[in-house]
C-alpha cells in the first residue's frame, strides 16, 4: 500500500502542477492583434442531428471576430441521412459556408482522417482549425483561440499546432464513468513543462475535436496524410508535428467550447474502444497502465472495503486482521485521489458522479482499453458504420 499511496500522490502532485499552466484562453490578446484567416473544417458522417446547431454557432463567433476572415468547410463523408440536405440549406444561406470536394475513400485511409486532409488541402487560408461536428462553440471562441495562440507562441517557439480541450458534456452514469478521466489522464501523466521546453514527441497531447494547425506547417508535415489509417489524431498529430521540427501546445477551452461526445454507456463504449489502444501505442504501456490503474488506484479502495466488511462483522480475519501501516497508506491513497477528482471536477465543470465511483470508472477504462488492443489487432475497429 505504500507504493499505491505514492502512485496516487504523484498524481495528485502532477495534476495540481500542471493545472496551474493548463489555462483558459485569455480574454484579449498580449500582443497586437492582426486577424487571421482561418477555416474551420468539419468532417460530417451522418450528423443530421449535430451538423446544423456546430456550424450557426461557428458563424456567431466568426460574426463576433471582427479581425478574423473565417470559412466553415464541411466534407460530407457519404452521408446517408439528411446532413446533405442540411448543409445545402446552410451553403445557400451563408456564402462562408462552403463544401469540400468529395472523393471516394482510398484504401488505406480512415474516414475522418481523409476528410480533413482533403479540407485542409482544399482551404486557401493561413490557418486550419479541425473541429467535430458535435463541438459547439461560444460568441467569444475564435477571437479567444487567436489570443490564446498569441500568448503561448513566441519567435523562439513559433507554435504548428494548438489544441483546445472543450467542456466535456455527460448525462448518464455511464458517461460520467468515463469521460471525465479524459482530464484525469492528461493531467496526471503528461509532464507539461517538458512538453513546453522540448520537442520531444512524446511529451505532447492534442483533443480530436479542436486542432488548430498552421496550415504551412501542416502541409509540411504531410496533413493528415501522415496519419492516414489512425483513429487518434489527437494523440498521432501533435506528434507528427514535433517530429517536422514544430512546436505544439494545448490550452483549456471549456470556457469557449463544448461537446456532448457520447449518449449513453453503449456509445460511450463504442467510442472509447475505436482508439484507447491506439492512444497508448504499445502492449507495454498498456501493461503498465493497468498495473498503476489497478495496483496503484484501485486497489487501495479494495482494501478498506474489506476493513469496512471486517469492521461490521461481515468478514471474520481472525488474527489475519489488516496491518494498521496498510490501512492508513490506503486511506490516505484514497483521500488523494479523491481530493484530485474533486480538484478537477470543480475546475472543468465536470458531473460529481464520477468522483466517489472513481474506482470502477478506472476498471472500466481498463477494460475498454483491453478491448480495444483486442478490437486493433482482430482489425474490427468500427465507427459510424465502417471498418478501420
């Protein structure tokens, strides 16, 4: 239990730090403003439900953005319910809106990765910002995104890539299982300092649903080419682009932008395991994770349950009872990680559901990822319909 105790501490150690640099984007820029170009790109599979409330909120903050020229592409990816139909109405009726061409999927190639490479090679201005058709953005997202790019860009580290994480949205118990540890993982494992003195690839991080790239260092790096068969962009680009020699960074964005990723556990699944795997690389990291997940995380609380059944008669240890040095490492275990979700429950807005059931959200996650290697190496990674 003592190592459980230092794992969680470490944590817990990291997460504050690193929250304290992991910042919003500020509300007007530190240096002279010039405006930009930029497109923001939409890949849209059967996004009836989704395509219409993304793209007229991208346009009120564009509306909102007096020194940006803004252009929102979508690329129809086959979609087979009324999304054309929705975008054609849009298109008419705004002339920022715009269509990219379509081609058909060669082999090889993901969906949604073929879809952004498409839009950024199509699109003409300085920057590409890719985004999902289910991300909403506020009035004050693009003009803030631009100061944040700003304040954390420098002639030293000119920035390639910034990637905003959005206000992760959840309304089942299922969902707030886990996604919240979207947070929980990024901030308790990525060194953010190293991420912000080195180039180093693995010391980088991007969210799917908001990547704004330079789109002449995008190109240089091979777009989204240089990901083709990959479900993770948010893990895979970034490092694209530190290996071309560019600089990366991420900011919060829960103050400018939001997302419902999933409804229900059953989507939750489904989502999760198309790419947790590939969000690790490799079995070892995989081992190791499960090893600090459950060793480190879970079974503490494992621990003083027993005590607890021990403690009302439930269990009998007879003289086998639980050292007290053990118990107190797993209570304080606890109270770390607990005092950690709460931390971050409060700063990201986050459903307080998933904080007492830490645990088994963290059990959870450990079976989606298995699944997903499973899932990776039987080549049955599904999403919208299509195998990748």
């Amino acid at each position: 239990m003592i190592s459980a105790l230092a794992i969680s501490a470490f944590a817990l150690f990291l997460g504050l730090r690193n929250l304290s640099i992991f910042r919003i984007a500020p509300t007007s820029s530190p240096v002279e403003d010039e405006g930009w170009s930029v497109t923001v790109c939409i890949p849209a599979r059967n996004e009836a439900g989704n395509i219409e409330a993304c793209i007229r909120s991208i346009l009120v903050a564009a509306d909102a953005d007096p020194k940006g020229r803004t252009t929102v592409m979508v690329y129809d990816d086959g979609s087979t319910d009324a999304t054309p139909d929705i975008l054609a109405s849009l298109i008419e009726e705004d002339a920022r809106v715009v269509a990219a061409s379509v081609e058909n999927l060669p082999d090889g190639w993901n969906g949604k990765q073929h879809g952004c490479d498409a839009m950024g090679r199509q699109a003409t201005s300085d920057w590409v910002l890719f985004t999902d058709a289910d991300v909403r953005f506020e009035p004050d997202s693009l003009r803030r995104t631009r100061a944040a790019l700003l304040a954390q860009s420098s002639a030293s580290r000119p920035l390639g890539l910034l990637s905003a994480f959005p206000q992760e949205q959840t309304g089942t118990v299922g969902e707030s299982l886990v996604v919240p540890l979207i947070h929980v993982i990024l901030l308790s494992y990525l060194p953010f300092q190293r991420m912000r003195r080195t180039l180093d690839p693995a010391a980088s991080a991007a969210c799917g649903q908001f990547i704004l790239c330079r789109r002449t260092a995008w190109l240089e790096v091979g777009g989204h080419g240089a990901i083709r068969n990959s479900m993770h962009d948010g893990v895979r680009l970034p490092r694209i682009f530190r290996k071309g020699g560019f600089a990366t960074d991420v900011f919060d964005g829960g103050d400018i932008v939001s997302c419902r990723m999933y409804r229900g556990f059953g989507e939750t699944w489904h989502g999760f395991t198309k790419n947790a795997y590939e969000g690790l690389g490799n079995p070892v990291l995989l081992v190791l994770l499960t090893v600090l997940h459950l060793g480190g995380q879970v079974a503490p609380w494992c621990v003083l349950f027993i005590a607890a059944l021990g403690a009302v008669g439930v269990l009998d240890f007879g003289d086998a009872a639980i050292p007290a040095l053990a118990l107190a490492c797993a209570g304080g275990a606890v109270a770390t990680q607990l005092l950690l979700r709460a931390r971050l429950a409060s700063r990201f807005r986050q459903s307080w559901v998933g904080v007492p059931l830490h645990p088994i959200g963290l059990i959870v996650l450990t079976v989606i990822q298995w699944w997903s290697l499973r899932l990776h190496l039987a080549g049955r990674r599904t999403w919208r319909g299509r195998v990748a």
